[in-house]
C-alpha cells in the first residue's frame, strides 16, 4: 500500500505511542514485512579506516565488499531466511582476519539474524555486536538491526514494551528502510536521550529523532497489492547504488546506460517535435503550424507517423511533443509550441501523444512550465500566480498527462517564482505528481539541474547531461550529509522502471526498421496533408487566389528558393529532401510562365536586388512573394536581445516589407506568402497584399502544399492559433512577470479592447460558411454536471471546404478575474457545396474549472455563463446562456488508458493489467477508499483493482494496477479488454455513462518477438575514422550512430553473439558510406569463418540476408569502398533461436534440480560459486545472477508462463546449459 508516512505519522500525543497507519510506517521502517524468499540482504560495515578493504562470511561463503554510501563497505547476497554472517579483512592463510572482540551476542564474531525482507539491512559496527540480543517481536523470529558505525548503537523491537526501544549512543548513523525501500532515514545525532520526557527510551524517542532530521516521505507503493511495484521493486532490490544512479542519468548525449543484471535496458532518446533527429526522416509541420490544422484527426496521424519513425531508429524516447503556450511571438522557440491558447495547445497535442504511444515510444511532453524566452534562459525568473500554474498554463500540461497517457515530462530551463524548475518542488512534486497524479518520470532538459540532489528531492527523476561521475559524486557526499536518502533514488529509479515496463522495454520489444518504417510514401503523403492544412488564407481581396494555370508568376523574395523548415535549434530535422514553393509552383506549370528573383535577403539593409524583382513583377500577370523568418532569425539560441528574435521586433523584417511595397507600385496583384514560426505582422505592407497566406513552417513538402492552395487544387482551412497584432505597439510588455499581461494572446486584446490585425482563430476559405443557431441541452445545471451545446454549419459557397467551428465561454460567474471569454470547443468539418452539419459539444467541469487560491482547490462557479460560436474569436454568430446552481461535490471517474505488461506479449503471457483513471469531479476521493476497476476479455471479468493507492484529487488522476486475477494471452491474435471504473455503481458519479474504454493488447506471433540477437554484444573492428564511430555503435539499437573505418581496404567488424544460435536473418544497413564489395561470415568459435555472402555490386541501403546456420561470430569484411570515406554502418542485425543442448564446456556432475520447476531452482553438485543465466527460447535474458551449490534460485514468474527456457552457466573458463521446463 502506499503510506504517506513522516516521522510523527500516526503519533497523537507524546508518550501515547502510535495509530495504525504510524505503527505500520515504523514497522516497515524496521523493514519488518514478511516476503518471498530467497531476499537480497546488503551487509555493510564501517572499517576504521574507509581505505582498509573488507569481507563478509555468509553461511561459510566468503563476499569481497565494495565501497558503498558514506564510505562503508558492502556487499549484496541472496539469503534464505535465517542466516549467520561476520566480518573481516582479506589476509592470512584462511583469507579472514575475523573481529576479534566476542561479546554474549557473538562467538569469533558471528552474527546471526533472520531475514524476513528484501533488501533488508544487516549493518553493523567493525569490532562491535548487537547489544539487543534476545529480542523479540510478532513479526520477525529475532531482530533487524540498524547501521551504527562506530558505536553499539541499534533498534530492535522489544516485546515487553510492544513498542521500539532505542539504546542510546553518540556519533552514529542510523538507517532505516522502509518496506518497499522507497523510504529511508539517515541522519547523525550525539545523543538519544529520552526526547519525550515520558521515562522511557522507546518508540516516542524514535519519532521525535526522527522528525527532527525532517525525514518525511510519501513511499510509492510495493504493496502485494500491486504486481507490477512488486515487479518493479524486485529490480531495483539487485540495483547497488551505483546500479540505481546509473538508471536516472545519462550514459551518452541521448541514452542512458543498460544494466546487465539484472538485465535492464537503457533508454536511447532523440529529439525533436516534429521529426527524428540528425537521420533522413520526414519532417513535418512546426508545432504551431500543426496547431493551425485545428484537425485532431491530423494531429493524431502526425504522431502515429512520428512514434513509427522514432521507433523505425531504434529510438525509445521522442523529446517532444513541446505543449508551451506562445505567450509572445517573439520568443526564439514559438515554432514548437502550440499557440497562444492552452485548450487548442491541449487537445490538439492529446492526440499527437496518443498517435506517437502507440508505438513503442515514450512521448516526452514539455517544457514544464513557463518557457517564454531564450535570453538569459537558464537565469530568467519567471513570476507567476498559483492560478496561473494551475490553470491557464498548466491546463495544457494538465490535459495531456491525463487524457493521453504522457509518459514523461521536461521540465523548463527558467526560474518559477524563484526556483529552477528541474529543482522547483512545487511545480514537480507538488503540482504535476500529487496535485495532478502524474505518475510516470521527468527528464530534465539537458543542462538544466545544478543542484543533482535539490532536482532529486523535488520530483526531476532523470537528469541529462551532467557528467555522471559528478553527478554520483554529488548525491554520494548529500547522502552521507543527509541531504538525500535511499528513498529520493529509488522513488526516482521507480518511476523510470514503471515505464519502461508499461512501453515494453522490458519484454517482448518488436524491431524497428528504418528502411520500412520510416519517410515512407505514406509519411510524404500525409507530411503534404499536414502542410496543406497548416496554411491559413489572411486576406483574398478581389479573389485573386486561387490563381489560374494560365498566369504568368514573378517569384520573389527571401523564402522563394529555400524549403525553411525550423527555427535553430533542437528541434531542426533534416529530412531526405525538402520543397521549395519556387519548386512547388514549377511542378505545377511551366517553368517559361514563371520569372524568379529573390529581391533581398532574409534581413538585411541591401536592397540592390529589387530591381530585378521589379522587373519580374512588371513582366508576370501575378507576383507572389515568400518571406517571413528563417533559423538565423528565431530558434533556441541567445540573441543579442533584449528579446530573442534578431530584428527584436513582432514586424517583418524593414526590407522585406520595403519590397513588398515597391512590388505592388509595378504591379498591383501582389500575393504575400509568410513562413515562419513566431507570427510576424506587416504594418508598412500590410495594405499592399491583395492576398495573403501565412504557411508557418509547413515541413519538408511544404512548397507543394503551397502551391496546392495558390492553385486551388486545395482549399485552404487553417486558423490562426495565434493572435496577429497590427505592429510592436500592441505587444505587452516584453518581461518575466506573468502576473500583468492577463495570460497574454486574445485574452489581452479584449480585455484592453484592442482590435489587432488578425483575430485568433481567423483563417478565410475559397468558399463561404454560415455558423446559427447555438442551442443547449439545458438551461440550468447543477455543478460538475455536463451540458452540451449544438451548432449548426453550412457551406453556402460553390467550393467543397472545411470550416472549424470554435465554441467561446465567458464565465461570468467566477468571484474571480476572468477573460471576456476563453475557446472551450472546436471541431473542424469538412462540407460539400450546400452541405450542413450539427456540430455538438459537451461541457464538464474540467471546462468551467477556474482554480481558487483561497481553497486551493479547482472549482465551478455558481452563477451564469455565456456561450458562443463562430469562424473565429472575433466573428461569434451566434450564443446561448445557461446558469450552474450548487450542487452537493461528487468525483467523476474516466479510464483514459489502458496499460498491459508485458506490453506485447506472446502466446502463454499472462498479463498485468494498469488503467489511468482521472477525475474530472468537484469532491476529492482520499486514499484507501475502494474503487473498482474490472478488466474484462471476450465479456468475462479477467481482472480487477479494489483499492485507492493514492489521493483522486479533483482535476487530479491515478495508476491503478489489477490486484486480482490475471489474463493469460492464448493464440496471436490481438485481443480487446475493457477496463469499466467503478462497475458496480458504488459511487455516485457526476457522469455515469463515461466508465468504459476499449484497449487493443497487441499479442505478438513468435517470430515477430525474436529479439536483435547483436544488441549491445561485444563488436570488435580492424578500425575506426574517430573516436565516436567505434564498432559498439554498429550494434546499440540506435540508426542515428553508426560504425565507421578510416579510408582504406579491405577493413572488418565482428560480432561476438556470446552464444551459439541458429541464425535464420541477418540484416545489414548501410550509412552512404558503404562496401560496394563486402563478404558477410559467420563462425562458432571465432577462428574459423564460413562466408555465406559475397557480394560484388553491393549498392548500400538495408541488405537482408534469410541464411539457415549455427553460428555466434558475425563478421563482415568490407572489400572495396563505394566512396572515398570509409567502410560504414549504421547497424547490424541478427535474429534466430538459442541453440539447446550444445554446451561449450559441459559442467560435469551438475544437475539443475527440481526439473519440471514452478517456484524455484537450485543446483546439485556445483563447484563453487557461478554466474548463472535464464533465457527464453527466443534468446531473451529473464535473470541474471551468481549461484552456489544448492542455493535455491526464484524464477521470476511474472515474466515467465509455463514453458521451456534454457539455463547458462558459467564458471572460470567453464560453461554449461540446460533445459528448463517450466509448469
């Protein structure tokens, strides 16, 4: 269960003793809770001096042990129940010199205790013993002694008291571990008096010492009742401390490292937002060009191509989507967010998060929270109100994380109300994990942490890009000082385990392949689509567009002849190729009706090329200029300020306008074409453009989509997802002060009743709508509850196009500032000539919450609202009000997704099944209430939740874990759960209708699971062209790092599978530096090769290989380079089965006992210790461990149906396998 257990929890009084919930935190303080056997203990000792080394003897076994936390020496051993154990230095004959002072409590040092946890402590002092002998407890048969270096100083239970009796010493460090390990204590006292002056040294005495190191914690739960934390909380109980550090930070620039055992991989990232990074990937629509589709149908299929391409990379993470809010066009990264408006930014990137996770990929939503400048980035101290954070800028983050399922959030570079936000508790631990039940991890935007151990404690849980050695150095030295304990790293750890559980790294990961999966014709295809939709038509005076085929074209201007695709910055992607509307209009008509001259730079003073331009607008029947900004203009860099664009101005730039002015002069029919991602106004010529399309950064096909719409072969149908103001005067106040600008956008136009040149949501089209008759279901409705709007739209043109249909509320009930209105609904519809169509709405609480400080709750006003719908925030048709009378506070349950883990199961899988549940309620629903979740297969209820683990606040959610029952998948198909909350009815709910989603489990044929059998195995090469292009890379996972030898013939690299496999595909992909004549190998010890291929004519690309042979070494001999660089590749690939049966070097005598197994395994007749490890049939690793004679072994059921698996020993040079049946 999870606790929130501080040092006084539970205590009433003092001298009173405890409640429940603080006797059960001081117990699992004890670490007391009964477990599975066998247990991974930690012994630990503190030498006298830290460089003197040290060694434990268990049950006759000897351990070397490693320096650990605060300089003590350890060592972690599989236990079985009860145990004897000392300490000593490696020296003499025996190789022991033992403790050397035996008290009533040892003989020649031994200690004895009963291990009844896992990762229980048994830490004790060099040349000191237990003075709590004989105590006793109902829980455990003896004791669980706490660290006392250098004194004899522990906690044991005492029976008599029924209480914790603390034996008072000076100059200790006590530790203690809580039961899921989430939680420890660790602080220094002189003394231990009786604190609570109630005579006694007991459990009082305990609390009081403990409260005042500050020690409180919230445990994530590794509660029997939840699977997948007890899963999770057997991996991190093998993890040292090192292992732990290594999980949440990074190994390389976009991975972090992989743990061997027990096996874990590492995550391999890459940005950006809109396409995969440094490789040839489509690139598509910026953020805010994608927001101006306001189609969430697109914005989904972006995503969905996205997650296919991060994952085609062998990518496990995308560092985006960014949903920031554009709160001024001028700051450098307004291409990634999404507007000015956090319901459009929300529910336009819901979908972009749902389209990318349903690919193995991990969909990073960021930048939390306030990005809003680049100058001075990692200073800036942003002020905001709580409100602020918890509405209008966190509405978008809120909506995201709940309704999409996000699995992890970035925080911000900037400073909030003070604090960095990777350091700020507030924003990470306090708003987005317990206000709004975020409960997967936050990576850090690299560079952003310079306090390790201050961004730890308030929620950050992976950090980028601090050299990990200082890292580790820096949480080592603030755990010895009782800065940080083992609870803020495994709390962190937890997080990222849980999701790579729930995406599937832990499993049955499928392969991605970039040659298939990604820049597809498809991906082309829809990347057009995005762009047509992103452009929105501004002006179209006498209705010069569309244009026709006859006309004669002078294309002019800076953005002409050049695809921009991006601001600088992170979020750059260099696709495969890229259109350019000079290139766009050419592919439409011929190239002797079109006259090009770019007439000026992008921002310059030289206006020595618009003659030119003039005497081509003079020679054409229509001039289109293309400008706006570029990466030289806005993106992610420091800019000389004080704003981050390089003009610092909202305006085009002076010359670009100048030529737009001198055009029209020479000829009238001027169409005006702006890409850019922060909008830009043109006062000087704005009245010069008889049309007007703003494309923003419309992606790598974007000149054709341009010149759809010019054509008409496409109808254009963006919005403006931002405000565009007539000139730098009506821009707020450009500082960091959020509090003054009334959130910025159209909320600040009308409250200072300014008209700008362009409304938010305004977007023209070929043909004309008509937007009537806005009518409820109610007039009056109680708090929290539901009412829906209809709207009727028509297309009273002579053009098939599509409207956006916008729905505004102005909230005049709020005893607070509210907006003259806010966008509340949108949908985008899609008519014939003629055609209508009722577009309906439904409105919750989640859209009339305002946050109320004075509570500190979310609420909804009693009092009268206002709807209203139109075209666009300043075009409102038509309205209808209704009022909210108060209501008694109920929760409303929604599943939003559906978790499975293993995520992509196989045949025999038996599955943990998670749901998200939010609550868009107006009453909190407080831990340990119960609350059903049922999953159910083909109508039967295979599985269920009964209790709340955590707090539901209002406008908060959840992670509930089936507790009950289980599914075991049967056959391959794909199968279909539902997952119903609350399906009884034993709650009353604001909404009863809305329990139930569907989820597809994606069950996976054999074949398909068969994992890249050369991931991460050693790879060897005769050579390589620098430092970062060594032959590992040829085999990390990753299609954006490669293998490269220097510039010669004939070079090699080899592939060390670790094992013989029967080897059925190996695939080759190419970097365009290729072996035009290369031979491929294989060999089973590493001296004798068999060629299977030699190929003459190789024409690099993804060579696929189907051979039908044993084999561990791959080896591939390029012959002859197809260039002048080197011999290079991205990746190899292998796939096959694990040869059975085929030891190396057979272990004679041993036997693997019980064989049927269910539980456990050991071995009889083992020499010695050796390392051991579990495979699948299909070569995946299921554990990894050392093992001595007759020690038992638990399988790790969770991962492993009934079936056969093969067992690998190894000791020294000698190897052995086995077959294991599993019933």
């Amino acid at each position: 269960m999870h606790r929130n257990c501080s040092a006084n929890a539970g205590f009433s009084s003092i001298g009173q003793g405890l409640n429940r919930l603080g006797f059960l935190c001081l117990l699992s303080a004890m670490g007391l809770w009964l477990r599975a056997q066998p247990h991974a203990v930690t012994f630990r000792v503190q030498m006298p001096d830290p460089a003197m080394e040290a060694v434990v003897e268990v049950e006759g076994q000897v351990h070397a042990m490693e320096t650990g936390p605060w300089g003590a020496r350890e060592a972690t051993v599989l236990v079985d129940g009860s145990v004897d154990y000392r300490f000593g230095t490696p020296a003499g004959p025996l190789g022991m010199a033992w403790e050397s002072a035996p008290s009533s409590c040892t003989e020649g040092g031994i200690r004895h205790a009963d291990v009844t946890a896992d990762a229980a402590l048994a830490v004790v002092c060099f040349n000191d013993c237990d003075p709590c002998e004989g105590c006793a407890d109902p829980f455990s048969p003896n004791y669980a002694p706490l660290a006392a270096p250098n004194s004899p100083a522990h906690f044991c239970l005492d029976a008599g008291q029924g209480g914790c009796t603390y034996v008072a010493a000076s100059n200790f460090m006590a530790e203690a571990q809580w039961d899921d390990g989430s939680c420890e204590f660790a602080g220094q006292a002189s003394d231990c008096p009786d604190h609570d002056g109630d005579g006694l040294v007991d459990v009082g005495d305990m609390l009081i010492l403990l409260s005042a190191f500050g020690q409180a914690c919230t445990t994530a739960s590794a509660s029997d009742e939840n699977p997948l934390e007890i899963l999770i909380q057997q991996q991190i109980d093998q993890l040292s401390w090192s292992e732990k550090i290594a999980q949440i930070h990074r190994n390389t620039f976009w991975t972090t490292p992989d743990n061997s055992t027990p096996p874990i991989p590492g995550f391999t990232m890459s940005d950006g937002p809109h396409g995969v990074r440094f490789v040839p990937s489509t690139s598509f629509p910026v953020g805010i060009g994608l927001a101006a589709s306001w189609n969430r149908q697109l914005a989904h299929d972006v995503g969905y191509a996205m997650g296919t391409e991060f994952h085609a990379y062998g990518k496990h993470q995308q560092l985006g989507p960014a949903v920031d809010l554009c709160r001024d066009p001028r700051n450098g990264r307004s291409p990634e967010t999404g507007g000015e408006d956090p319901f459009l930014t929300a529910h336009m990137n819901v979908e972009v998060v749902r389209g990318i996770q349903s690919q193995p990929v991990i969909a990073t939503v960021k930048h939390f929270n306030a990005v809003n400048q680049q100058v001075d980035r990692h200073n800036v101290n942003h002020i905001m109100t709580q409100r602020q954070l918890m509405e209008h800028y966190g509405y978008n983050f809120r909506r995201v994380i709940q309704d999409a399922g996000a699995l992890s959030v970035m925080n911000a570079y900037n400073k909030v109300n003070g604090d960095k936000a990777a350091e700020n508790a507030d924003l990470l631990n306090g708003i987005l994990k317990d206000r709004w039940g975020f409960p997967f991890y936050v990576v850090s935007d690299w560079g952003s942490v310079w306090d390790a151990s201050k961004a730890l404690k308030a929620g950050c849980d992976l950090e980028m890009d601090v050299d990990v050695s200082a890292f580790e150095e820096q949480l080592t030295a603030d755990y010895v000082n009782g800065i940080i304990n083992d609870a803020d790293l495994d709390r962190a750890v937890r997080r990222v385990l849980r999701v790579k559980y729930l995406t599937g790294m832990m499993d049955n990961l499928p392969q991605g392949n970039p040659i298939t999966g990604a820049n597809t014709p498809e991906h082309q295809a829809l990347c057009l689509d995005a762009g047509r939709e992103a452009i929105v038509l501004l002006k179209n005076e006498a209705d010069i567009l569309p244009l026709n085929m006859e006309q004669t074209i002078a294309m002019v201007g800076p953005s002409a002849a050049v695809a921009q695709l991006d601001g600088f910055g992170s979020s750059w992607v260099d696709p495969p190729y890229a259109i350019t509307p000079l290139q766009g209009v050419l592919n439409k008509i011929s190239s002797s009706q079109v006259e090009f001259a770019p007439g000026c730079a992008i921002n310059s003073t030289d206006t020595t090329g618009f003659a030119a331009a003039r005497a081509a607008a003079m020679a054409s029947d229509i001039v289109v200029f293309v400008g706006g900004l570029d990466q030289t203009q806005e993106g992610e860099n420091y800019y000389p300020g004080p704003v981050d664009r390089t003009s610092g101005s909202v305006e085009l730039p002076g010359v670009q306008q100048l030529l737009i002015q001198e055009l029209a002069e020479v000829n009238p029919n001027v169409v005006v074409v702006l890409k850019s991602g922060g909008i830009c106004s043109a006062p000087e010529a704005i009245d010069d453009m008889q049309g007007f399309l703003y494309a923003f950064y419309p992606g790598m096909e974007g000149g054709n989509a341009i010149a759809d719409v010019l054509f008409g072969d496409v109808n254009p149908s963006g919005k403006l997802p931002v405000t565009m103001p007539v000139d730098d005067a009506q821009m707020p106040e450009w500082n960091s002060d959020f509090s003054d600008d009334y959130n910025t956008g159209y909320r600040y136009y009308d409250e200072l009743d300014i008209t700008p040149q362009f409304p938010f949501g305004f977007g023209l089209s070929y043909t004309d709508f008509a937007i009537s008759a806005l009518q409820l279901d109610a007039t009056t409705v109680s708090q929290g509850m539901p009412i829906t709007a209809t709207v009727e739209v028509t297309n009273t043109g002579d053009v098939a196009g599509a409207e956006v249909v916008q729905l505004y509320l102005d909230n005049q009930a709020a005893p607070v500032w509210m907006p003259e209105k806010e966008l509340k609904g949108f949908e985008k519809v899609f008519l014939a000539p003629g055609e209508s169509a009722t577009v309906s709405f439904s409105l919750g609480a989640n859209e009339l919450f305002y946050f109320d400080e004075a509570l500190d709750r979310y609420e909804v006003a009693v009092g009268d609202y206002t709807l209203y719908a139109g075209a666009s925030s300043d075009a409102l048709a038509t309205s209808a009000s209704f009022s909210v009378t108060a209501g008694q506070p109920t929760p409303d349950f929604e599943v939003t997704r559906v978790y499975s883990v293993p995520r992509y199961p196989v045949e025999g899988d038996s599955l943990i099944l998670c749901a998200l549940v939010k609550n868009p309620g107006t009453q909190t629903v407080l831990m340990d209430e119960a609350l059903e979740v049922s999953f159910s297969v083909a109508g039967q209820e295979v599985a269920a939740t009964q209790t709340l683990l955590d707090t539901l606040n209002i406008a908060g959610s959840t992670l509930l874990c089936a507790s009950t029952g289980q599914w075991t998948v049967t056959g391959e198909d794909d199968m279909e759960v539902l997952a119903t909350v609350d399906p009884a009815g034993d709650w009353a709910e604001l909404v009863e209708d809305n329990n139930t989603i569907t989820h597809t489990v994606d069950v996976q044929a054999g074949s398909e699971v068969v994992p890249n059998l050369c991931y991460l195995k050693p790879a060897t090469a005769t050579s390589q062209e620098a430092g970062d292009l060594g032959a590992d890379q040829a085999v990390d996972g990753d299609f954006s790092t490669r293998w490269s030898s220097d510039f010669s013939d004939p070079q090699t690299i080899t592939v060390d599978l670790l094992n013989v496999y029967t080897l059925n595909e190996i695939a080759l992909a190419w970097e365009t530096a290729y072996s035009s004549e290369y031979k491929l190998k294989v060999s089973l010890d590493g001296s004798i090769y068999t060629t299977l291929v030699h190929e003459t004519d190789g024409d690099g690309g993804y060579d696929l290989f189907y051979p039908d042979v044993d084999a561990r070494y791959i080896q591939v001999e390029g012959l002859q380079r197809a260039t002048a660089w080197g011999h290079s590749l991205w990746e190899i690939q292998a796939f096959g089965q694990l040869v059975v049966g085929v030891p190396e070097a057979p272990m004679a005598e041993v036997q693997l006992m019980p064989n049927p197994a269910h539980e456990s395994i050991r071995f009889e007749g083992l020499p010695g210790e050796a390392d051991m490890e579990l495979f699948s049939m299909t070569g995946q690793r299921l554990w990894a461990g050392s093992v001595r004679n007759g020690d038992p072994v638990a399988l790790p059921r969770l991962r492993m149906p009934a079936g056969t698996y093969v067992v690998r020993l190894e000791s020294g040079d000698i190897q052995s396998s086995f077959n294991l049946v599993v019933d």
